[in-house]
C-alpha cells in the first residue's frame, strides 16, 4: 500500500478507462502485453493492475480493443463490416473467421443467408446485446467454396433429394427426377448445385454429375471418399491415351548426355506390394575407406513436359492418394508403374545425387547428374530386413551388423545391403545429434480381403530397412536444398520450392512444459532451435515405456507446426536441416516434379525462375496435400468402423487417446481402433472439462479421465455412414448388442498402384 500512498489516491475505473483510452489510440497500430500496458501506466499495485484488466475485458467487450492471445490487447481498428471464411456446424452453432485471423464471430441460422461451409462472405456486425455474444451477420456469398456435393439419393414419387454425409443443410439438396442420371434411392452420387437459394427460394437445387453406385459396395465408398473432397476417382481418357504415346525407349543422344551406372550394382527397397519405384540406392568401394552411393530418383520431368496436358492433370492434383486399399496416382499408370518406375532389370533414366562417403558417412564429395541405371534387385522392406537381421542386426538399437567372419555375410548381396545401413545409421546418429526430432512413426494398416473387406487392425512400426532407405532420402534432399539455397554472401539465392517446417507453436509448448512437469520432466524451453529439438528428444527418451509415454507424446506432437511448401526457406525445424527441398519422389509429388525441372534449368545456365509463380504452385501443393491426408483419414475411419462392426458387444482394453467437452476418445490396444464414450453415458457424475491438462474432473467425487489412462470399453455402435465408433464404458453388466447400420458387401476393388512407404517417408 506504500507505493499507491506514495502515488497519490487509487485511480477510479472512469480514470482508468479515460488513461487506456488514451494510450491505446496514441498507438493503434501496436499489440501490448499486460506487462507493457501496466509499466507505461504506472500501475504498481495489484488491485490497480486488476481493475486494468477488467476494464481491458469490457473495452473488448464493446469492440472498442480486440484480444490477442490471453494476455496482450491491440485497438480495434476494423470497421463493422469484414470478409472471411463462414463455418457451419451440424448444431447451428455457425462462426465467421475473419480472413486477418482474428476471433471466431458467432452467426446465428437466421442470418447466415444459407452459406455453406467454407464459402467466403462479407458480414456485418450486429450492435451487441447486454449479456450476450458478440453476433455477425451475413450480408454478402463471395465466393462458394464447392458446387458439387456427394451423398445418398432419396428417390420418391415426385422428386428425389440429396442426402449429404456432412449434414450440415438446413434444406435438403432438391433434384428433379429428369437430371437424376439413373440413380436410384440408396445410390451415391455426385451432384452439382443448378441453383441456389435466395429470397424467394429455400432450397438448393441439383442435378446428378455422376452415379457413383449403390451404398455399402466398397469401390463406391472409397470413390465417395475422394469425391467428398473434390479429388479425382478416375483418370481422366485423354491424359492417358497421352501417356501411351509417350516413346519408353532410351535413345543414343540420351545415353550421350548421360553418366552411366548400368554396371553398378544398384537395388530398390520398397513395400511388397509396390509397383510405383521412384528412388533406388547403389554402392560401389572407391578405395579403402571411401564408398560411392548413388541416390537415383526417376526422372519423371524427361517424360513430362512443363504445361502439357499430363502435366496439368499431374499440376491439378499435386500428389498420388493412398487410401486403405488403393492409391489414386498422380500420374498416368503407364508413367507410374512401367516407363518412370525404376523396375528391377530394365534400363532407367533417372536424376542422381551422387555421394562420395568415408567409413563415418562424411560427405567427401557430391554430384547432382542425369543418368542411366539399372537396378540389380528389388527388395520388399520385410527381405531386406531379414538380410540384416540375418548378419547380426538387432532392429531398434542403431547398431550395424557386426564385422563378418571369413566367409563374408550371407546372402545374396548381403556385402552392400550391410554397408548401406551401417552409413546410413551413421548419419541418422549425426543427424540426431544435430537436434533432430525423435518421433518413433506407428502406421495403422489394414489386410483386407477379395471384396474389399478388412479381416485384421494392426500397427505398422518403421524398422531398420526403413530408416535405411529413409536417411538417404533425407540425405539427397537436404543437398539439393544447400546447392540452390547456400550462397556467398551478398549473392542472391535462385528460386526453389523448399519443404519448410517451423519451430513449435510457443503457447503450445509452454503448455506441454507445464503438462509434463506433474509427471515430475523438466522440459527445458530455448530460443534456439536445436536446444529445443535436443529438449523434446531428451523428454521423449525419458518417458519411453512409462504409463504417460502415449498421452506425452501426443500433446508433443500437437504442438508441432505443419511442414509445407513455400519459396521462402525458414529450415526444418523437425530434421534440424537449415535447407532442405523434396527431390526424391517425383512419380508421387509434384513438388518434386517442380524441382528437378528447376535444378536442370539452372545446371544448363538458366535464371532463376519467377519466385511469384512457384510460390502460388507450393501453395497449391500444399493445400492439396492437406485434403489428401483428410481423405486417406476418412478411409482408414469407415475400416476401422466397418471391422469393428464384426465385434458389437465385445469388450477390450483400452487407454484414453482423446479429451473433448463431448466426450472421451479411446483406443483400443489390441488393433489400435478409435471410437468415443459420449458425455452421457458418464452418468455416475457431472464432469468439468479441463482443456489446459486433457482430462474431465468429476464434481462430486473428482473423478479423473485422464489422456492416456487405461480403460475397459465395450463396443456399442458402429455407423458406417457417419465413419463413427461408440463405446461404453465397461462395467460388467450385460448390454444390448446392436448390429452395424450399413453393412457392406462390396466388390473386388480396383487397385491400380499401391501405398509407397510410410507416411513419414512421403510428407517430412
């Protein structure tokens, strides 16, 4: 109270009001931190710096100042209308997102004008209401988001509609019978809005694109999967009769311009059922201490021509898709899997990076070059593991197969397969020193029978032949990067897509610093990158084979950034690379596509390309990238669904993989499948949601769900058509099975490529 006296007599809350006022209109442009705001005011007092914040609180209340984070205000200086993105919500809870990134504006049905999810839209603000939310009104459609929409048709007597798997229409899809196509009630189907609402007319109006086929058959709902999200389902005739035109044969003038690894001894590693060969490894000793290892990628842009039609359809969709039991490929069949694809025994065109390594793996000397291979062996990953494990490799522990006797190693090859990954866990071992991340990758994998139907749940761990072809991978890339992007000082960098990753999400990590302190870690925080990848790898370390390892893990994983593609490189925080690009899997990314054609240009004395037009491409690939993860998510969901359908009524065990106000999500430890315990069947209290430490706390007897604690579930509900899982909690006593909603009994799909690696392999 000393310091108040001293100041004179305590500010009233009209004084303050007229004091923060004041200073946030001298400076409206700027963004302060409480600590800020009290220093410049002079408020030294706790009761003074309280009565601040209330006031701060009531000024944004009224939209005099806007909130930055929890604890930092900026003058509102946005008018009262605003452009940005409408979100509709199957609980008519609809939001605006202001496209600057601000708050979440809540907007009611009635003044929605009928926008759709994600369609973009001028609102006005409406004049707040006392005790009420800040509300938006819709008062222009900029731009819709999609014309096209999928669902289940509902044929009737006079008029048939569209029933969505998003539900999120207040009206039905309306479609007269004569744009119907053929389809029939229980079909899915693709249909275009002809028309829609305005003040006269209530509903959407549609006709059918395409019938996709009756529901339940497993071709039409993987092929409903990519339609949902605007991907292609099929390949387009004129791009592929493109394709067969294009000539496979290697002519002398190829072979000339060329450097020729036909006669060194070269191998691809790959998952059995593969077709799509896009990268291939080959060694040969130099001298005593020094190996030759070429990392030779498809040279895809030798047969693909810069803007011509397989070029624009490979441009549109960005990358190939991998669903449970298909891949939709980026490019034609023919280029994928036969003339691009790096076959065992047939001569291939392929861009290299060519390293010169010693017995550490120390990059002596590199080449970027155009060349011709052929590859002596393809390995299925479960061959190649089984060489090393049968030389003395112990998957899991680093450790490269011991020095052989005088026989040498066994198998067939067993020499260069053996070296291959004693380098490459050399430079996985520098690489994790350097401060890369540590994340053990799980992949879930179905098998799958004749018809589609999955006959067995497991998770897919990265093994050592992996990491081998992994670490090359990431090796290769990384120099591309450093040979465009490393320049002397004052000289200006040539454009080039890099493949960026940015430092944690600060709040994000603090939160999972303070987290994992009740476990009794010390999560160090740094401004520096490598500090912070080392902190995350040591905690990581420190948690492995504990009860908290999974839910640890988790929340560290969301606290990550997503990796993308831009022309501007900030690094990549994951790996610890300050460069690094994707140059290894151009059959599958176009990224990648982009450049090889880039590198050629630039090694034949081209300038650098427009840095605009490559920045719009990363973007594109990026966004694409995005939707073809949320496809391949929703196939592994309606497996999950339709396997678990089997098992209605059977208990498991199970842990907490996910905390919601809704509900608890839980996985089940035998096969790893996902489903969720609704709030209301957690009748035996009323429970909190504690958002800050992933659990909900009971009133009454403070009960705890705790993220990662174990649990026994039952299986409740399995809905196919939602792609949803309800569990119960299991208690003992006897519950009423019920069936499935929508059985499945699909024909043999149509698979015309197959999943390539794992996910981490495809998208670092």
């Amino acid at each position: 109270m000393g310091k108040e006296k001293k100041s004179g007599k305590r500010l009233t809350k009209k004084q303050l009001a007229e004091k923060l006022t004041g200073f946030f209109q001298s400076q409206p442009d700027e963004t302060f931190s409480f600590k800020q705001i009290f220093h410049a005011l002079k408020l030294t007092t706790h009761p003074a710096k309280m009565l601040a914040i209330d006031v701060m609180e009531e000024m944004a209340w009224d939209d005099f100042l806007s909130k930055v984070g929890e604890s930092a205000y900026t003058l509102n200086t946005k008018g009262q209308v605003q452009e940005g993105t409408f979100v509709r919500k199957a609980n008519g809870k609809n939001t605006f997102l202001p496209d600057d990134g601000g708050t979440p504006v809540f907007v009611s049905e009635r003044n929605s004008m009928a926008a759709l999810n994600g369609d973009h839209v001028k609102v006005q603000f409406m004049a707040r209401r006392q005790n009420h939310i800040k509300e938006a009104m819709v008062i222009e459609i900029m731009q819709r988001k999609k014309d096209t929409f999928v669902g289940r048709l509902r044929v009737e007597k006079d008029i048939a509609f569209l029933v969505t798997q998003e539900n999120l229409f207040i009206h039905d899809i309306l479609i007269p019978k004569k744009k119907l196509k053929g389809g029939k009630t229980d079909d899915r189907a693709l249909v275009k809005i002809t028309k829609w609402p305005d003040a006269d007319h209530k509903n959407l109006v549609g006709e059918v694109v395409d019938v996709l086929g009756e529901a339940g058959n497993n071709d039409v709902e993987m092929n409903t999967i990519l339609a949902q999200y605007g991907l292609p389902y099929k390949y387009p005739k004129r791009v592929e009769e493109a394709a067969e035109k294009i000539s496979a044969e290697i002519t002398p003038q190829d072979f000339a311009e060329r450097e020729d690894f036909r006669d060194v001894w070269t191998c691809t590693i790959d998952p059995r059922d593969a077709k799509d060969f896009d990268d291939a490894l080959s060694i040969r000793k130099v001298k005593d201490g020094l190996w030759e290892v070429g990392v030779h990628i498809a040279d895809v842009s030798h047969y693909v021509k810069e803007g011509d039609i397989i070029d624009r359809e490979a441009q549109q969709r960005a990358t190939s898709i991998y669903l449970v039991d298909r891949t939709i490929p980026m490019l034609p069949e023919r280029l994928c899997n036969f003339i691009c694809s790096l076959r065992p025994n047939e001569e291939k065109l392929a861009f290299s990076c060519v390293f010169n390594l010693d017995d550490d793996a120390n990059v002596k000397s590199y080449r970027i070059v155009h060349t011709v291979i052929k590859s002596n062996r393809r390995y299925a990953y479960e061959e190649a593991q089984q060489l090393l494990e049968d030389n003395g490799v112990v998957d899991g522990t680093g450790e490269p197969a011991p020095n052989p006797g005088k026989d040498g190693y066994k198998g067939e090859y067993a020499e260069e397969v053996v070296t291959l990954d004693r380098l490459a866990k050399k430079l996985r071992t520098r690489r994790m020193k350097g401060g890369s991340v540590k994340f053990e990758s799980e992949e879930l994998h179905f098998d799958i029978d004749e018809h589609g139907k999955p006959i067995r749940c497991y998770f897919k761990r990265s093994k050592d032949a992996n990491k081998l072809i992994e670490e090359f991978m990431l090796l290769a890339n990384k120099t591309v990067a450093e040979s465009i992007g490393k320049t002397t000082k004052g000289k200006k960098a040539k454009t080039l897509p890099y493949r960026v990753h940015d430092n944690p999400d600060p709040q994000k990590f603090e939160n999972l610093r303070e987290f994992t302190a009740k476990f009794g870690y010390k999560l160090k925080s740094s401004s520096t990158k490598g500090a912070t990848a080392r902190a995350l790898n040591k905690l990581m370390d420190e948690v492995q084979g504990k009860r908290e390892e999974k839910v640890i893990q988790t929340i560290a994983l969301r606290s990550m950034m997503k990796a993308k593609y831009t022309t501007h490189n900030i690094g990549h925080f994951g790996l610890a690379f300050d460069y690094y690009t994707h140059f290894t899997s151009p059959i599958r990314r176009y990224p990648d596509t982009m450049v090889h054609r880039l590198i050629t240009r630039y090694q034949h004395g081209g300038r650098s390309a427009n840095k605009e037009h490559y920045e719009e491409l990363c973007e594109h690939c990026s966004d694409m990238e995005l939707v073809a993860q949320s496809a391949e998510r929703d196939s592994i969901k309606y497996k999950m669904v339709e396997f678990m359908g089997e098992h209605i009524g059977e208990c498991y065990d199970a842990h907490i993989s996910g905390i919601q106000s809704f509900g608890i999500y839980a996985e089940i430890d035998e096969n790893h499948c996902e489903g969720m315990i609704p709030m209301r069947d957690l009748d035996d209290d009323y429970y909190d949601f504690d958002e800050k430490n992933y659990c909900l706390v009971g009133r009454r007897r403070h009960h705890v769900y705790q993220l990662g604690d174990p649990i026994r579930i039952q299986v409740a509900k399995a809905n196919l058509e939602r792609k949803q899982l309800d569990f119960t909690l299991d208690d003992g006593r006897p519950k009423k099975q019920q069936q499935p909603e929508m059985p499945t009994d699909g024909k043999t799909s149509n698979r015309k490529g197959s999943r390539k690696g794992g996910r981490n392999r495809r998208r670092r």
